[in-house]
C-alpha cells in the first residue's frame, strides 16, 4: 500500500480525494496547512506528496523546495488553480513530478499518479544506467540522483534524471521535444516544448564544460536533442 500525503485546504476538494484516494488502495494523510505540511512530511514515511501552491502559512513551491533541499527524492504532483505556462515549468524546475489545473477529473488525477509510479518503477529498473553512469569524467547515479561535472557535485531532481537517462539510452540518436514529453511527463501536457528545453539548460550547466556550446547534449535544430556519447 502507498501512502500519499495531500496538502490542500480546500476542505470539500481534501475530502473527496481522501475519498477516491482511499478507494483506489492508497493510505492518505491530510494537512491543511502550509506551516503543517513539512513537519508531517518529515514524520512521516509517504511514496508520494500531493500538493496545493496556494496555501495559508507557507506556499506550495516553497514546500516542495525544501522537500527538495533535504534530499528527499518522493515525487511530488502538484494541484492548484495557477494555469499559466510559466507558473506550470516553475513548479517542475522546483523539483515537482507533474501539474494539475483545478478544476480537475478525479480520474485523469489517479491516472496521473498511476503514471507517476509507473514511471518511477522505470527510473529505478535494473539496467545498465541503474547505478553510476560515468563517461569523460562525468557522473550520475540512477539511484540517489547525484551528478558530477566540471563544476562540481550536485542534486538532481527526479524529472532530470529521467530526461538524461530517456536520452543515454538512445545515445547517438535524435529524440523529438514531443518523445520526451510523452516518456517522462507521459502526455502532452504543455501547449509549448519550453519544458524540455528548460530541463535540457540545465543539465547542460552540470554536465557541459561551455553550455552554450554543448558537446554531449547537442541541439538538432527543428527536431529535438541527441546524446553524444
């Protein structure tokens, strides 16, 4: 059984989650409040948080930055009525998993979540990248989302290490913006590709010696990226 922890206090919203959430097999722990949320984060054990951005007390993307700062790797799924593009990718370079706009369908959120887990499960599957993968000096380790490049050491987040390993297990090939959406988000959720190409800065800035001239992760101009091994 995976337990979710929900942060929302929209109280009608909270509880028909906890009810469609406990029906589908999930154990859920509720909190309203902003100030509350990291606490019980950090006393509990959870496989997944589920998040509101505005909150009383102290806001979603804050929560889910410090999340982040103390080394926890859980994916997060946030929900809030913020629908703007700009807002979407500064929840996921926060460190969030996936988006959703209220108001929202309760099955398109479990299939999120479904999805979530499933490709998390592909994240950590044993394969050759399950563990360190080391070239030109250069490392990331699959399992704690460690990375190591020209500038030094540095934490990953879990969507960035999906879209470097989508990308090292097709090296030398070209991967569309559109296969990388659909691999590590699962769907076309963005009406722009400025995700991925967010994502691919800033591995460039850990992994590049110029990120303005990358080596390893090259721009195909009109199609997408390619991985040069």
């Amino acid at each position: 059984m995976k337990t979710i922890l929900l942060v929302e206090d929209d109280r009608n919203l909270a509880d028909g989650l906890v009810l469609n959430l406990e029906a589908e097999g999930y154990q859920v722990v509720h909190v309203a409040d902003g100030n509350l949320a990291f606490d019980t984060f950090e006393k509990g054990i959870f496989d997944l948080v589920l998040l509101d951005i505005m909150l009383p007390g102290v806001d979603g993307l804050t929560i889910c930055k410090r999340i982040r700062a103390a080394g926890h790797t859980l994916p997060v799924l946030f929900i809030t009525a913020r629908d703007q593009t700009d807002q979407k990718i500064e929840g996921l370079l926060a460190g969030g998993d996936d988006y959703i706009t209220k108001p929202f369908n309760v099955q398109e959120l479990l299939a999120r979540i479904q999805g979530i887990f499933r490709r998390q499960a592909w994240l950590a599957a044993e394969d050759a990248l399950s563990d360190e993968y080391l070239w030109d000096g250069r490392k990331m380790n699959f399992k704690t989302y460690f990375a190591e490049g020209p500038g030094g050491k540095y934490q990953l987040t879990r969507k960035e290490c999906m879209v470097l390993k989508y990308l090292i297990e097709r090296a030398n090939e070209v991967v569309s913006r559109d296969q990388l959406l659909d691999a590590v988000w699962g769907y076309h959720i963005y009406p722009t590709n400025r995700t991925v190409d967010n994502f691919i800065l800033k591995l460039r800035k850990i992994f590049e010696d110029d990120p303005k001239n990358p080596k390893y992760i090259e721009t195909i101009r009109a199609v997408g990226y390619r991985f040069n091994r």
